[in-house]
C-alpha cells in the first residue's frame, strides 16, 4: 500500500502552526489598536 505524500501547503500549515498565528493575529491587533488610538489623539 502506497502511503499518500503531504501536499505543500499542508507541510508548511503545521510547521507554522498555532502560535504563527496566534502572533499574527495579536500583531495585527496591535497594529489596528495603534492607527485607531492615533485617529483619535489627532481628532479625524
């Protein structure tokens, strides 16, 4: 019996796994959290 190989994108989705995304997703956070308090303190 012929064991089936990983695609690509599977092999690098669990290589990169919860925690890239988790880092990901907070940087993005972040990042929206920084622009927003930045529109506020310059009044737009």
């Amino acid at each position: 019996m012929e064991e089936r190989q990983p695609k690509p994108w599977e092999k690098w989705l669990k290589r990169f796994g919860v925690a890239g995304f988790l880092f990901f997703f907070l940087k993005g956070l972040v990042w929206l959290f920084i622009f927003f308090g930045a529109g506020k303190l310059l009044g737009c």
